[in-house]
C-alpha cells in the first residue's frame, strides 16, 4: 500500500478546494422548495446536496469551515495550503443586481476568513458574469483590496455561457490585473441536461466535463484570447478531457473555420492546440490516478500542471499518497505540487 510522505521536500497546494457562506446554502434552500428556478441541475445538485441526509449534513459541515475542521482535514491528508473559491453555482443563479450584491458579501466573508488563517489560505474572487461592468469592477476589489489571487467562474450562468463579447470586461480586468480566472464545472445547463438526467451523469461523473470543456471551447472559438492573448484560464479535472482531444480539435478547428460553414466560426491567429497550451492551466482536481495526470504533464507541459484535490466534493485523504507516488523526481513533484501554484497564484507564504 502506497504511503503518504510525512515530509517531503516542497509544500502541497491544493488549487480547487470549495467553500460555501452559510448564507448562501439557506437561498440555495429557499430556491430548491420554491422552485424558482428552471434549472435541473442545480434542482440535482443542490436538491440533494442542500438536503438532510447524512452525507449532504458531513458535506455542510465541510464546506461551510473555515477553521478547525477544514485545517485539520488538511492536517490529516498533508495539504499546506488551499486555494479557495465560492462552491459552483455560486451566485449564478441569481438575478445579475442580487448576484453582484452577493459576490461582495461573500468575498468580503472569504477574505476575513482566509485572515485567520493567512498561511494555510488563499482566495478567488466570486463575481456576477452577467453584470459584466460590476463583474469587472468586483474582480478588481477582489485582488487589489482583499488580496485575492484571481476568479472563480462557474461556469455557465443559467444557461448563457460567456464566449459573447458583452460579456468580456472580466477578462479584460483579469488580463490587466495579471490574475487567472478558474473555470469551474457547473451541471449542464436545461437545454443540455436532459440526456444525462435520467442515468445520473448530470454532475462530476461526466456531465460537469462535457458542460465545461464546451464552455472552454467556446471561450477559445470566439478569439477571446486573440482579444486578450495574456489571459489564464484554469481547468480543472485534467482539462475536462480537452487535453486528451487536443489532436482532434485542433485537426477539425483548423478545416471547420476556413470553410465558412458556421457564421460564428471563423479562421484565429493561432492554432486550437496553441491557446490549449498557452492560455489554459490543468489541475487533476477529482483525477487521482497517475496516467491521465502524466498524460496532461507531458502533452501540455509540466508548468501549466497543478495540484488539486477537490475538497469536499471529493475529499480523498489517500489520494495524496498516490499522487506522491507519480514517476517524477523531487523536483518535478516540487513543480507539480507547489512551484506552479506560486507563480499562478502569488503565494510567496
């Protein structure tokens, strides 16, 4: 049985771990028995998650922690440090003025939490994505006056994806601001949903990877890095797969835009597999199991490969063991788990 290192020579800096305001769970609540909201899968996800069963009251308890039960669960699996973000949906379910109003409340919330704990924590911005100006503005204040290290989208917002230009002024201010926006899994949106529902495929068993990577790709299709070639976007779970597609698309993209098929779909500056390794970061986040974090290692390159473990969602104690167990040296576990999430994320601590 493969044993964690007790002391190992680099720190472990786990990227995607969740946190959820108490407040936040109540509206989620309240939405859930009211029915407010045309969206299935947050019905799913939090219909259940939101619930009083066993495990959803463990996952209460977890996710909500900012002190001694979230820092001893890290004490346990030998985590140093986590990068915090508000819990997918977030905000997005709201309507854009009450989700800007909200990203304010919660960040403020994160960052005091992160003060009591400034060596084990550090934070991502929430913001309402259909607000794009307050989106902008709220990212700004995140980092330069709560010392956020950059943002946390999740994904689509019922059912609007961000690959419209109306949208952008966040990645705008991301760009100028030289921080990464994490985009994170959201379940497939009402007019996706439907075919996953029914098998329960609707969340982290694949709907969360064909929902993101589309929005990612979407994200690339619309040249929002052509706009804003320096900007970072973090994926999590070995890239949603893109990276094991990263032939394909690039393959198809490449005869798709130039035929003039799709009214929206037209030639970019680079190559699809260009933006895939020089404008998106990878964490194995939920992929504890060393061949497809080699895979994405070695096909997109060891310093855009981060650690993550996905706490509380899937909070794997022995997942740290196996990852220590990758085929790297010292250095290239260093890399992997600590070195790139100081240059992504600034965390000199």
């Amino acid at each position: 049985m493969t044993e964690r290192n007790p002391n190992p020579p680099y720190k472990r800096i786990a990227t995607e771990e969740a946190w959820a305001p108490a407040e936040m769970i109540k509206l989620y609540r309240k939405e859930i028995e009211e029915k407010a909201i045309n969206d299935p899968g947050f019905q799913s996800l939090w219909g259940f998650f939101s619930g009083d069963s066993p495990k959803a009251k463990a996952h209460h308890a977890r996710i909500q922690d900012l002190g001694d039960l979230r820092l001893k669960d890290m004490d346990d699996s030998g985590i140093d440090i986590q990068v915090l973000s508000l819990t997918s949906p977030g905000v997005q379910i709201f309507d854009p003025a009450t989700a800007s109003s909200l990203a304010t409340r919660f960040n403020d919330e994160l960052a005091e939490g992160i003060a009591r704990h400034p060596d084990r924590f550090v934070g991502l911005a929430a913001f309402s994505p259909l607000d794009p100006a307050n989106a902008a503005k709220e990212l700004e204040r995140g980092v330069k006056k709560l010392d956020m290290r950059g943002g946390i989208l999740n994904s689509h917002t019922l059912g609007t994806y961000m690959d419209d230009e109306k949208y952008w002024e966040v990645f705008e201010a991301a760009e100028a601001l030289d921080v990464p926006i994490y985009l994170h899994p959201n379940t497939p949106p009402a007019q996706m949903i439907e075919p996953f529902l029914k098998r329960g495929l609707d969340a982290a068993v694949y709907g969360f990877a064909c929902e993101t990577g589309l929005h990612a790709l979407r994200l690339m299709v619309a040249g929002l890095f052509d706009r804003f070639p320096k900007l970072q976007i973090i994926l999590g779970h070995c890239g949603e797969a893109l990276p094991f597609w990263l032939y394909r698309i690039n393959y198809m993209h490449s005869h798709i835009s130039v035929t003039g098929r799709y009214p929206n779909v037209g030639p970019l500056k680079r190559k699809a597999e260009e933006y895939l390794r020089e404008n998106f970061i990878y964490t194995n986040s939920g992929v504890g199991w060393a061949p497809p974090v080699m895979f994405v290692r070695d096909v997109i390159g060891p310093d855009r490969k981060m650690y993550a473990m996905d706490y509380p969602w899937q909070f794997v104690p022995e997942e740290v063991a196996w990852m220590d167990d990758l085929p790297l040296d010292d250095a290239g576990k260093k890399q992997f788990y600590e070195d790139n999430a100081r240059r992504v994320f600034k965390i000199t601590e």
